[in-house]
C-alpha cells in the first residue's frame, strides 16, 4: 500500500511502480547503417522519488545473454471437481424434438485462459506449481427480487494460498452474464511480488442465459400431481429466485424416491456423484421443501417465499425459520417442492391437495443444460460449462537460470556506437562513457587500437554488483574503493560501462578501436565500435 513504504513510495498494489519513460540514443550499425536501441525504450525510467532526494535517474541495462527468465509454457491441466468432461469442439447431444433430451446431457469443461508473468526473475529460482482454484461460489443478499451470483478464486503455490480474488460478478438475471477476469499474485514482500497470474473464464459468455437454459423433470410414472418449476417467469429462463446460476450444473440427475421421501440424488453426467442434503437453498445439493417452510403461496409473484427471502437478505442461517427437510410423512397430501441442482420444482394438485407422495422405487430423471437447439429439436450443441467450486488448473513454472551453456555471445553489442561527442549514459560532460549490452553474466572485455595496442581490460561480473575493471570510474565504487553491491534483485546485467580511459586513466582518442570478449567457458566474441571525440 502507498502509506506503508514511507518514504520510499515504491509500492502499490504490491507491485514497483515507475513514473516516466525517458528515451535512449539511437544507434547505428556501421555494417548496415540500420538504427537499434538497447536496451528495450520501454525500460529506460526516472523515478521522481519524494522528499530531498528528488529524482533518480534509472540507467538502461541489458540482461546477461546467459540469464533466461522465469515461464510457463502455456500448458494447463484442468481438474474437475468431480466428473471427466469431454473435450471436444462441438458437443451434440440428441433429443426428441419436444425439448427434451434423448440422452444425458454432456459435461463440457469450462473455458478458462491465462497469463504468467515473471515479476522478480531472481526469486524464482526453483520450479513451482501454481494451482488456480474456484474456492467459493454463493448468491449476493439483495433488496430486489433479482439474485446476484458471486464466485471466489484463489491461487495457491506448493499447497499455500498465495492470493485470492474474491467476489467476481456473475448476475444470473441478465441475458449474458459474460466473462469472469481474476488476477492473482505471489504472496507479497518488502520488494513487492514474484509474479502475477491473470486469467480469464468464459463464464456463459455463449448465447444467452435465459433463453438457452433448459430444464426438464421426468416424473417416472409418479402422477399424483403436477409439476412446475417455482419461478414467476418461463420455466426456460431461470433468471429470478429461486433459479439461481451459482447452483445450476448441467447434467442428467437421478432422483430416487424411498418410504420416507428422496433417499439419493445422483449426478449421472459425472460419473454417478451423489449429491448430499442441504437445509438453504445457497448450498448445493437437494432438499424437501413444505409449503409452510416456503412460506407463502407457490403462485404468488408478490413472495419469493420466506426460504429465499432469508437467503436473499443475509439472514444468518442460525437465525432463519425456514429450513429444507429430508423427509415428508408417507401419507403426505399437501403440496410440496423438491430443490434440487439449484432448481426448486413444485408438486402441485387441486385445491392444494396432491394424490399422495411418490411410490418408493420411483426415480425421476431431471435434465439441466445450456445450450441450443436445432430447428426440430432434434440436436442440441451444448455450451461449456461454468467452473464451480472445486474446479482447479495448474500451471507448472520453470525457474530462472542463469547457465554458461545458454550464453549468445553473437548478442554483443557497444551503444551508442558510433559514440558522438556525448551520449546519454554520460553523468556529466567529465564523465563520459559507452556500455557493453548482452554480455554473459561472467566474461572478460578487452579492448584494441587498430594497430593492436591494448588500451583496458575489465572483467564483468553481472550478479550483486555493477562490475569491476583495471580503471577508475569512481561513481562505480564505494568509499572503499570497491566496486558498488546491488541491493534487492535483478542481479544478472549484461551491460559493462566504459569510461573512455585507457589502463592510466588517461581519455583515449578518435578513433575505430576494437574489443575481444572471452566468457567463461573459454568463447570468444570480437566487434569494433568507433569514438569520435
């Protein structure tokens, strides 16, 4: 937070914030007079940091050619909370051209895409399996009759909670509730963040909620009532109480009728997971409902009915009246409901009155998909399915490195080059100097007249301190004389100033000079580069 790195200021969100880009020198390549810049425009900065010390000049630098940075290679393992999805472009499933499904529907793994990105490179330095999860899904307590769905994701590394992104909109009454867009960081320290995950799930971004819905309950040849889905709107368009999308899984459910009641709910799609009993209708499972538990009229578009509306109002459930049972009495005649999958269906008769309870050893088949039909109803292309809680993807991350064998010494190059009176990388006009880019974390420069003369030799060194040579460049050491320590991270520069001295300190003359680089495994580089006082 912006407060808490007084008077520093380097932080916000956890992440370092820089205030202005500054450009670099252009250079020219003698052998093809093409222009570059090096290092990247976008790295050169200032940092206007407040109080005496004013602004800072950030200086360019090149990473080491040896140094690869932190990845991900895009690969995703997706686990379902329970079930095995199928994979596949397009999912049809047959019907019978009344609405209703000729078979299960299927289980389409959701739609979800991300992004990694290396924040400290320095810090990850061992491999990491990242796991993004959705912890949480619940209806939002609200004054209208809408209901609001929120989903909770959270980031975990090596079985940790990282970060988490909680309370993503999902509204279930408009006509595409859209895309769902978390982001996620590692766990935060005095230097901020090692990386940062963002992802993106397509949460029923495909057609549209209400009018591609679809429910169906066949009843198993139970006929002592009829059967109505509780909503004061089309029984295709879940989208008011006590239809709710934070519920709603697509699949084929098995509801096993016993003396006492429902004695299973079973999840056919995914592989026959038994669904539990839940008493509140913003857990996932089934439950009976009484017409009393309900607590107003079936009918009724004025009530939503005490079981949602204590729900719908944050009413915390140990104080709440109204409750879902798991039995009814056997020779039950009242009408009743049956919540199940987020979908709360009404047994209705006459006058109030039903023709007693389903036989023991009914099973009814309940159909839930989102999707569309084909002109007969005769196929049905499924859309994929929203993540629910206990989904999880995992990413695995390869460190960053710094081996000898990765070092490109063809990556060399002097900037500016040709270096023209003054360049930026000067401190002052007495302080003059060209810089070395993409050189190997470890290597030594030598550097030539034409005639042969060796005018320096420096070694660089790129982790935890500028570099040292055989020349005085004082802005480069301490009071001790030794080469400045790096504090913090970003320790692997491939960029070695210059301070156009010679071995005696004395300023070199116009001129074409060239440089050998020999790394640590014995390889050589050569180039030329020109100075013109």
């Amino acid at each position: 937070k912006w407060d808490d790195d007084e008077p520093l200021y380097r932080l916000t969100n956890g992440l370092k914030v820089w205030y202005a880009l500054v450009p670099y020198d252009k250079n020219i390549d003698p052998s093809t007079q093409e222009t570059f810049s090096l290092p990247t425009l976008e790295s050169g900065k200032n940092w206007n940091r407040p109080g005496a010390a004013g602004l800072y000049n950030v200086l360019p630098r090149s990473d080491a050619s040896n140094f690869k940075a932190a990845s991900w290679d895009g690969t995703v393992t997706f686990t379902p909370a329970y079930g095995t999805p199928t994979i596949a472009e397009i999912v049809t499933v047959a019907g019978n051209g009344d609405g209703t499904f000729a078979e299960a529907p299927l289980y389409r793994a959701p739609v979800a895409e991300f992004d990694f990105e290396a924040v400290i490179n320095d810090r990850i330095t061992t491999a990491k399996t990242l796991v993004v999860a959705v912890a949480d899904a619940w209806t939002l307590p609200t004054s209208s009759s809408k209901t609001f769905s929120k989903i909770k994701f959270q980031l975990s590394e090596g079985g940790t909670v990282a970060s988490e992104s909680p309370g993503c909109d999902v509204r279930n009454y408009s006509g595409r509730p859209g895309d769902v867009s978390p982001s996620f960081y590692s766990s935060v320290h005095s230097s901020g963040v090692d990386y940062t995950v963002s992802a993106e799930f397509k949460y029923l971004s495909e057609g549209n909620f209400r009018n591609d819905m679809v429910v169906n309950l066949d009843m198993g040849g139970y006929s002592g009532a009829t059967k109505r889905i509780a909503s004061t709107h089309s029984s295709r368009k879940m989208h008011y109480p006590p239809g709710m999308i934070s519920q709603m899984r697509t699949g084929r459910f098995s509801i096993t009728w016993g003396a006492a009641g429902v004695s299973s709910v079973t999840d056919v799609t995914r592989g026959g997971k038994e669904l539990s009993f839940v008493e509140f209708p913003d857990d996932y499972g089934w439950g009976l409902v009484s017409l009393e538990a309900f607590g107003g009229s079936w009918g009724s578009n004025s009530k939503r009915g005490q079981l949602y509306d204590d729900m719908r109002k944050g009413v915390p459930r140990a104080d709440r009246t109204s409750r879902m049972v798991a039995s009814l009495p056997a020779g039950n005649t009242e009408e009743f409901g049956l919540w199940v999958n987020g979908v709360l269906w009404l047994f209705e008769g006459t006058d109030g009155v039903i023709g007693g309870m389903p036989a023991s050893g009914t099973v009814m088949t309940m159909d839930n998909a989102w999707g569309e039909w084909n002109s007969d109803k005769t196929e049905f292309d499924m859309f994929h399915e929203p993540p629910w809680p206990g989904d999880s993807w995992t990413l695995n991350i390869q460190p960053s490195t710094m081996n000898a064998e990765d070092a490109d010494l063809s990556k060399i190059r002097v900037v500016p080059n040709p270096y023209l009176a003054n360049s930026f990388l000067d401190l002052s006009p007495s302080s003059r100097r060209i810089e070395f880019v993409n050189l190997p974390d470890r290597c030594t420069i030598r550097i030539y007249t034409l005639s042969g003369n060796l005018v320096n030799v420096f070694n660089h060194i790129g982790s935890s301190r500028h570099g040292w040579g055989n020349y005085t460049d004082m802005d480069r050491l301490d009071a001790d004389s030794q080469p400045k320590v790096f504090e913090g991270y970003d320790n692997h520069s491939g960029t070695e100033p210059w301070n156009l001295c010679n071995r005696f300190g004395q300023t070199v003359a116009s001129g074409l000079y060239l440089y050998h680089v020999t790394d640590s495994r014995g390889e050589e580089h050569t180039g030329k580069f020109y100075i013109i006082n």
